[in-house]
C-alpha cells in the first residue's frame, strides 16, 4: 500500500486539497494563497511550495505541521516553483516577466533573477541539480539555465507552446510538451538537440517520467471548449505511445508515486483527480478536489485528517516575513 499525501493546487478556489495516498480520500484543505497554479513538495518531503499568480508570491509550508514558514515575492505572475535536488534553493517561472527567480530556502531570500523565454511555465531542475529547464509556453523554446553562474546558457527550440518539462533519471534527456502542436519531444541534454517526437493527445500540459524509467506520461488538457480527457502513456525506450486512459476533463497535472503504481492526473475542468493504476493502465479511483485543480505532487509524509487550514499570507512580502507561529487560524 502505497503511503503519503497528494498535493493538489485549485486555482480558482485559493486552496490546497491534501489526499491520504492510502485512502484516496481529502484529509484536508488548505486555504489563503490566491490563485495557485502549482504546488511542489521538497525532495526530502519536509516542505510544501506553492505559487500565488495573483499576488506574485511564492510560499512554504511544512508538510507535517502545515505550519506556514515561508512568503517570498518573486517575479510577475508565477505560474510554477520547484526545489533543487540539494534542497537548498527554490525557483519560479514569472509567466509575467520572462524570468526565474531564485530562492534560498533556509533564509526565504531571492538571490537572482535570469532572464529566460517568453512566457516561462514549467520548469524542472535536473537530478543532479547541474541544469534547470524551462519551457516558455509563450514562444517555442527551452532555456537551460546552469545553476552554478544563475544564467540561461542555451535556447532549443522545440516547437508552439512547450508547457512542461521532464527529466530522464539518469539526466542524459529532458523530454517537453508541446501543447499548440500535440506533441511530446525528446531532448539530447548534451547535443541539446530534439532526437525524437511523437503524438499525443489534445493539448498536452504536464509531463512526468516514471521513477524506474519505463515510462512518460502526458496529461492532455485541451480546451475548455474542447477538453482533453486522456493520459498519454509512452515507452521512454522506443518513444511511442503504448497506451492511453481517459482520465476526465482538462486532464492538466501529473505525477507518480514513489513506487511506480500509481500516476495521480488533474482534471482541471472536472475539478477532481484521477487515481491511474500504471500496470493495469485503468482509474482505479476519483478523487473530488477544489475549482480548478491544477498542479500537483507527492509527499512520502502523510497528514492526518484535520478541519481545513487557512493560512494568513501576508500580501506582496519578501523573505521569511511571512513565517506564522501556526496556521494563522483554521
């Protein structure tokens, strides 16, 4: 049995759902950062980040107590954060901007800004931390920013939209959606070169590679005219698409559990999240969320059932000034 907590961001509900990974049940829901669009757990699963595209903030939490430790304002509009392998620095995508910003975690502090491309989105640090990439869903690059110097040292283009970024284990590749074109690229990281492309479905947004390497998974969001319902399942060995699973509407954010059985997939207009069984390639459970579930990401440290958190977050603050002594009132 797979054990730990789901973190889903609902972006039009300014809250947090929390789902026991055992029960596929919400134990709780944290509210008070507006408009999140991305939430992510630190590797050690101690912290919990989350982005305010409305108030431009980036803030922590820990993941056991869900005590708020950490406001930070970063660039215009973020629309993604995630935490280095080392643990030691957070980074944002400022969809507003067209930087990074980045973060120390221990003292709250923005150390640089790096200009990237038009529109940064995902973004994801390479498992040993050397490279960050991000796709710059207003234009058609990935920039790589080397984590030493804090600047972009190449643009590959990729194709309309990139959306999301995910890393091969062994970080050799870094494969990209490319949501206008239906696509999912494979990236040489030391060619910096696409050396594969396949099909998928309706607008694909989040990526995310198997922890044991035998799969990438695309979630297609499509339109809220014209939604995307699936989960694209590709071979990461033949680059193929080997099966698909109709995970609900606006299928948007994805991710695997430690253990490798089961993906947890966003459905952003269906408001819920569907629980994928990686061998049998079916929903094995629905999981109803907030409005407009968005990102999402796995914490080995569960959290007990409570009554729904809400954090006061102080408005367009810096560094650790939004450190509470508690939740700031449930």
């Amino acid at each position: 049995m797979v054990t730990g907590a789901v973190w889903v961001a609902n972006e039009e509900d300014a809250s947090l759902s929390v789902i026991d990974a055992a029960t596929n049940t919400v134990v709780t829901t944290v509210r008070g950062v507006e408009g999140p669009h991305n939430v992510q757990v630190s590797p050690d699963s101690a912290s919990v980040w989350a982005v305010s595209g409305h108030d431009s903030l980036a803030v922590a939490l820990d993941a056991r107590s869900l005590d708020l430790t950490r406001t930070v304002t970063t660039g215009g509009a973020p629309a993604h954060v995630v935490v280095s392998p080392d643990e030691r620095t957070a980074y944002t995508s400022d969809g507003a901007d067209g930087t990074v910003t980045v973060i120390d975690t221990a003292s709250g502090e923005v150390q640089a800004t790096i200009p990237v491309g038009a529109g940064p989105h995902g973004l994801r640090p390479s498992p040993d931390g050397r490279w960050l990439v991000v796709a710059n869903v207003a234009g058609s690059t990935l920039s790589v920013v080397d984590t030493s110097t804090r600047t972009t040292v190449a643009d590959i283009e990729v194709g309309t939209a990139p959306a999301q970024v995910a890393f091969s284990p062994d970080g050799r590749f870094v494969y990209a959606s490319v949501s206008a074109q239906d696509e999912v690229v494979k990236v040489d990281m030391a060619s910096r070169e696409v050396v594969g492309r396949v099909t998928v479905g309706d607008g694909p947004i989040q990526t995310y590679v198997s922890p044991d390497d035998r799969y990438l998974l695309a979630a297609n969001q499509g339109t809220e005219a014209a939604p995307g319902t699936s989960l694209s399942v590709i071979d990461t060995r033949t680059f193929t698409v080997t099966g698909t699973v109709e995970t609900g509407r606006g299928a948007h954010g994805v991710v695997v559990d430690p253990s490798g059985r089961h993906a947890y997939v966003t459905n952003l207009y269906a408001d819920d999240v569907a629980v994928v069984d990686l061998d049998e390639l079916e929903v094995v459970a629905r999981v109803p969320v907030g409005d407009t579930s968005n990102g999402i990401s796995f914490s080995s440290t569960p959290v007990p059932a409570q009554a729904p958190v809400t954090l006061d977050v102080p408005k367009g603050a810096a560094g650790d000034s939004g450190a509470t002594d508690g939740h700031g009132g449930h």
